[in-house]
C-alpha cells in the first residue's frame, strides 16, 4: 500500500467525511419531504433512469478491497487451475462485448471453496463464484456465463453505489458509512462493509432490491448474447433451482431475489421482446 492510501485512510478526513455524508442524507431527507429536486442524481444510460449517488468511486473501492481480502481469507480460495482459467477465459469474453463495465483493475473472477450455490461481486471488480454454483450448473458455459453477466449487471447499475446512497439518504445508512470509516481507518474490516455493499444476510445485511436484481438479470442476458453464449441458459437454471430450492432453503444470495418462476418467466420474455436482445441473438446467429 502506497503513502497516498495511507493518506486516504487517515482518521480525520473519514471523519470530515462522515459529516459531510451524514449532513448530504439530512439535506436529501429535506428535499424529499418538500417534493424539491435531489440533489446527487446521476443518470445512468444503461439503465435509463438515474441514480441517487452520494459516495465516491474511490470510497466504495476501498469498501471492496477490504471485504475482497476478508472474503478470500474466511472463505479460502478453490485451487482448481482449470476451472479457474474457465472462469476468466469467460469474463474476459464478456468483458469485451458492448456496454460491459470496465472496472479499474478489470473484472476479476475467483473460484472459492465453499459448496454453497452463490456469487457475488464486489464494486472493484472482484467477483467470487463458490464450488457450490460450478457444481450446480455441472459447468455449463451458458448458466454460468449468465450468473457472471448478472454479476457485470450490478457493476453496469452501479447498484452498491446506490444502496449505499439510498441508506444514507434514509439516515440508516449513517451508522454504516462511520462503522466503514473506521474500520478503513484502523485497517480493519466490518460486516457492516459487506452489508453495505450487497453481499447478502450471509454478511450480516440484505441482498440487493428486486429491482436490481431485475436490471442486472436483463443486463446479463445482454451481455451473455452479445457474446454468444445461449440465452435460453438462464431458464434451464431457475428451472432447476424451482426443482430443487422451491420448498425453501435457498440460498443467501437469492433470499430476498423475485421468485424462480418470476425470473425464467422474465428472462423467456426479454429473449423474444428486448430489442437490444433480440439484436445480439439475431446477429450472433447470422453472424
């Protein structure tokens, strides 16, 4: 670690801002009560709607590394060069097709030891795909290129961005913003950063909405058919989990998701009406 993150984690400027964060969620609170225009919107073309997006990039990268190390060191890293070198000859095919996020350090997918059926991605990039999941899907290139799309999704929505935002806007999210800035500032992580951060109730919070998780299903759909991947994959995935989570039990990362059937329903639709998908399926088999 450099001296200017060494700088960048000092004490005092997370608390100066802390205040300033704190005193941004009072004054969208006010703005909201009075039916004024909020301030700290962005619009988010890929989405096509805008965002409410009080902390910075470099913040929300800071969150992530330190959660990025403390999953990697309590969960434990799978040594599997094949079905490593699988999931990153994937990400960097998704990577390159139109409108897949470019995070700073690329998108890093890792393998990790646990026969939970998860995944997740961190703001920085890091995506972790457990044992559980490849096991799930027997290793089919197609429901697995759609989980990482999902994952690529959330980046595109810049959903941790927003969840972060909307908590603090709502004055829950002060307590997670200091608990952040202070474990950033003693190097020391919190599950309070993993909540923040949509990681799931595995981590101590909620996962992300239902209507993030929506945008990130259609958007990896997109990104799974712009590079040719089949898009009926993601109907044979919920299929199953539907066979085999219907009774309950499922897993962290699908505990507050839209129902199995209300995905694949979605999913079938956005492959015969979604122009944009529509167009990647039609040019990738004329193509």
């Amino acid at each position: 670690m450099t001296s200017k993150d060494d700088d960048a984690l000092a004490a005092p400027a997370y608390c100066h801002r802390r205040r300033e964060l704190i005193a941004a969620g009072a004054s969208v609170l006010t703005a909201m009560a009075l039916g004024l225009p909020l301030a700290g919107c962005q619009q988010n073309p890929q989405l096509g709607r805008s965002q409410l997006i009080l902390v910075s990039d470099a913040e929300l990268e800071q969150m992530s590394n330190m959660a990025e190390q403390d999953i990697r060191r309590r969960t434990g890293v799978l040594r599997d060069p094949a079905r490593q070198r699988r999931l990153e000859q994937m990400a960097g095919r998704l990577s390159a097709v139109e409108g897949a996020p470019k995070p700073t350090r690329g998108f890093r997918p890792e393998l990790l030891a646990d026969r939970s059926v998860n995944a997740f991605v961190l703001p920085n990039g890091y995506s972790g795909y457990h044992d559980g999941l490849w096991r799930f899907t027997n290793g089919d290139d197609g429901e697995l290129a759609l989980v990482m799309g999902h994952e690529m999704g959330h980046l595109t929505g810049r959903h941790a961005q927003e969840r972060v935002s909307q908590q603090l806007a709502l004055s829950i999210g002060a307590a997670v913003i200091g608990t952040a800035a202070g474990a950033a500032a003693g190097r020391q992580y919190s599950p309070a950063i993993g909540a923040a951060l949509g990681l799931g109730v595995a981590l101590g919070g909620s996962a992300f909405s239902r209507s993030h998780e929506y945008e990130a299903d259609r958007l990896g759909l997109l990104y799974a058919a712009r590079a040719g991947y089949d898009p009926n994959a993601g109907q044979r995935f919920w299929d199953r989990m539907e066979a085999q989570h219907g009774g309950g039990g499922a897993p962290s990362f699908l505990s507050t998701h839209p129902s199995y059937g209300d995905r694949r329903q979605r999913l079938a639709a956005l492959v015969r009406e979604d122009p944009a998908i529509v167009q990647a399926i039609r040019a990738r088999r004329t193509g």
